[in-house]
C-alpha cells in the first residue's frame, strides 16, 4: 500500500519523531478524520496507510489480522495497536498532553464528552458506510430511501448538538477558545453532511464553530482532499 512519511519536531523544537507513528484510515472515513485532527493539532508525525473501505480492504487477510473489528482507524504506536477514534484520542491527549483535547476541570472533561459522544455514538453509528450499504443491500432500500436515511438521523443529532452549545456562553470552539475532543469528532460530521446535502438552516451556533475549526491548519491538514488516498 502507498504511504506517507511525515516527520515533526513538535512545538518545542526539541524532539524529533525519528520512528513515526502508523495511522491505517481511509480519507472519507469520520472516525480517522477525527484522530488526523488530534494528530495535526499536536503535531505528531505519523506514516498514513491507506485502508480503502468501500473495495473491502478491511475484510482482507493481512488487515483483519491487526483490526478485529475489521474497521478504521487503527493507529500503530510503541508496538501496539490501538483501535476506536475516541479512545485512540484520548490515549494522545494523555501521552502528548499539549495542547490539551480535554478541559482541566471536571465539569470541563463532561461537557466535552457528552458532546464529542453526541456525535461518535448518537450520530455516526446510524450513518456510517457499513450501515448505508445495509439498507441497500439487505433492505432493499434505494438510493432515494438510504438519503431520506441519513438526512433524518444527522439532522436530529445536530440539532441536538445545537440545543447543547446554546445552553452555554458563545464560545469560538465547541467549549472555550481552544479547540477539544469535541470538535475533533464534530468536524467530521459536518463534512459527511454535505457530501449527502443536509440542511444546515437553523444551525448557528454549531456552523460558527465549524468554521472556526477550520481556519486552523491543523484542521485543513487532516481533512479528506489532504489525504494521500483522497478520490474525487
């Protein structure tokens, strides 16, 4: 499989990553999205490998062997693998703890959860590749039906996400002025809506933080057109 090496001496200056870490992610996948974005907004370096999801990549022999699951992302580190965004994330944000993904305070680290989980198991699981190919395939449902699918469970969720954000202050990130797990997972989320034209009106609070994210490189760098797997 092709792959990328990136090498980064991290915000310090001090460290050089001589052994980078492996990231197995298809482009379009949410969940890889939101580990390339911790990674970039820590700087790590890491070699992408490629795992092209709708040609079964994931079922063969040599992958299956190192994801159980049988999904992406996994990510290669120390000589161990680590599967599922979020824990993946949050074993970043604990080894690399600057800049940190979680608030310092309790109440913080909740808030932060519950909205990055409104996305990874509210929304997401209704709506991944896995399930869209079922409701064709096993449920006969057409193109028409799988959209109709899609638009009304994302579309619940982020209203959802939008009632949150409105019980607090306004804030440039999804909690404060820096960026959290929480819009790690949200980004991604965004740009699956617009490849299947979800109606955003009404989503204010939520589409200003997305457009705050993405102002930041880190965001840039880790979104699907920068990947080296990246199809039109």
């Amino acid at each position: 499989m092709p792959r990328q090496r990136r090498f980064g001496t991290g915000r310090s200056g001090l460290s050089v990553y001589a052994f980078a870490m492996q990231l197995h992610s298809y482009f379009r996948s949410s969940a890889s999205f939101r580990v390339r974005i911790a990674l970039e907004l820590k700087d790590l370096a890491y070699d992408y490998l490629p795992v092209h999801l709708p040609r079964g990549d994931q079922k063969k022999a040599d992958y299956a062997g190192l994801a159980p699951e049988r999904l992406v992302p996994i990510l290669e580190v120390d000589g161990q693998t680590l599967s599922q965004s979020m824990a993946i994330i949050e074993y970043l944000d604990e080894t690399y703890p600057a800049p940190a993904l979680l608030p310092p305070d309790a109440l913080g680290r909740a808030r932060v959860r519950a909205l990055a989980q409104l996305v990874s198991c509210d929304i997401h699981p209704l709506n991944n590749l896995r399930v869209l190919k079922y409701l064709l395939r096993e449920m006969k449902h057409d193109e028409a039906g799988k959209n109709r699918w899609y638009n009304h469970w994302c579309r619940e969720g982020l209203d959802a996400f939008e009632r949150q954000l409105s019980k607090s202050p306004a804030s440039t990130f999804c909690h404060g002025e820096t960026p959290t797990l929480a819009d790690c997972c949200l980004v991604p989320q965004i740009f699956n809506a617009r490849r299947f034209d979800m109606p955003f009106d009404g989503l204010t609070r939520t589409l200003a933080v997305f457009d705050s994210c993405m102002a930041l490189p880190a965001f840039q760098k880790a979104q699907p057109s920068a990947c080296p797997d990246f199809e039109p």
